[in-house]
C-alpha cells in the first residue's frame, strides 16, 4: 500500500470529544482533511454547530453536536446518533478534558481533585467504553486518549512565579497520569478486536489567551526553542487515526518539542 493509501480516511466516521476549539479543533481538522466525517461535541451545542458550519465551507463534512462527556447517557446517545446516521464509527478521539485546580496543597480541595479526575479520566473511560461497543462487533477501531506531558512530568513552581497564571497541579498530574495508564489497560483489553488504543500527550501549546511571558518562559525551556501550535499535534493525529498506525498500539505519544527530555 502506497504511503498516502495509509493516511487517507475516507469513509471512515470519526467522533472528536472537545473539538471545536484549541488541540480538539486542530485534530477534527486533521481527520476531515483526510477525508473522515467527522463529529464535534462538548456541552457548548451552539459552538460546536458554529465551528463545524466553519468547517464545512472549507469542505470539510463535519457536524456539531452538544454531550457532556462526564454524562455516560449522554455519551452513549451521542454514539448512537452517529452510528445510527453512518453505521459505523471508526474513530473517537477522548479530548475533553480540564483542570478544576485553584487551591493547592496543604490547603487543596478534595472536590476540585475529583471534578478534575471526573473531567479527564471518567469522560475518557465512558467514551472509550461507547466507541467499544460499536467497534467490538465492526472488529476494527481507533481509540485516541489526550494525555499531557504533566501526565509523567510534575510541575515546576518556580516557572510560575509572579504569573498572573493558574498553574496545574497534582489532580491534574494525577488525572493525566491515569489516562496514559488507562489507555494502555484499554489496548490490552481491545487489541483481540483489532481496536488500537493510543494516546496523545501535548507539550506546552498555550492558548491565545495564555500570558505572554509565561509562553516565553515555557520557550526557553524547549529544546527547539520554539512554543508548540495547535497544528503541531496534526501529524500524531493523522497517524494514530490511519492505517499508517495499525501496528501501533498502548503507546504514549509525547508531542512536546523535547520539554522532557531535559
């Protein structure tokens, strides 16, 4: 098979949890230019119809849809309307996610540590669980989890220092430390099906939003010296989602311009 044969994704059906904005945007993209039909959903319905409607005029087949991926009906509803629109689905990709993190220890908050593993590990349990029970009997699937460099890697304060920043901390290390873990449990479980389970773990790409001294701190700390964009994680998509990575599966795929190989 010639290698653009291997990329190419037509007629495949993807789901793209979080996907209308930032890395979940970036990776919808990247799988309806090769050709998939793609689903964005998260709790903003109004923005994931906006984004998609973007998206199809860049010829992109895309459709927004609204779930709350801690909500497990919701998430198995939100299958059931793709699978009953396409028959199939062939990739979903576990990208919602967030911190709850605003008090640290000694002082943090039982609470924000369980809305943020519920916000990172519950969500992608319960879409992985759904995207099984349709790619079970298809006997193929991709399932892509989004872990984080802080997944392996703990923070360092003093990076933070005299940042108007909210910086993560270990319910959120915990929480993405879990998703790399469990995703290699899942590959375990699904790999008889021919279902690949990988996961995506993105280095410092920082929003529009994001402090601008606090993106140049973080550039100094890559080694390619350069802060990382939303396109940067397009390629690791694009090969986790095809043919190009069926032999790959249970891997960690850091994407993080050599931040931790300091």
């Amino acid at each position: 098979m010639r290698i653009q044969e291997m990329f190419e994704l037509q007629g495949r059906v993807a789901i793209v949890t979080g996907g209308a904005t930032h890395l979940g945007r970036a990776m919808a993209t990247t799988l309806g230019e090769l050709g998939a039909t793609v689903f964005i959903a998260s709790r903003r319905r109004e923005l994931c119809e906006q984004v998609a409607a973007e998206m199809r005029e860049d010829d992109i087949n895309c459709t927004g849809l609204g779930c709350d991926v801690t909500d497990e009906t919701q998430v198995n509803a939100l299958v059931d309307e793709v699978v009953k629109a396409h028959g199939r689905l062939d990739v979903m990709v576990c990208n919602a996610g967030g911190s709850a993190t605003t008090t640290y220890i000694p002082d943090a908050s039982v609470d924000e540590f369980m809305r943020t593993w519920e916000l990172n590990v519950k969500s992608t349990y319960i879409c992985a669980q759904a995207a099984a029970r349709v790619m079970i009997p298809q006997r193929s699937g991709k399932i892509i989890t989004l872990g984080s460099i802080h997944g392996f890697l703990t923070t360092d304060k003093r990076l933070y220092e005299g940042l108007n920043f909210q910086r993560s901390g270990p319910p959120y290390q915990a929480a993405k430390g879990g998703i790399v873990n469990l995703t290699r449990a899942l590959a375990a479980e699904l790999g008889e099906y021919g279902i690949t389970v990988n996961c995506i773990s993105p280095g410092q790409i920082p929003k529009s939003t994001t402090d601008p001294e606090m993106v140049e701190r973080c550039r100094l700390n890559i080694p390619l010296e350069r802060i990382g964009t939303s396109d940067d994680v397009k390629g690791a998509i694009a090969l986790l989602a095809s043919r190009a990575g069926a032999w790959i599966t249970g891997h960690n795929l850091v994407v993080d311009g050599g931040w931790s190989i300091w």
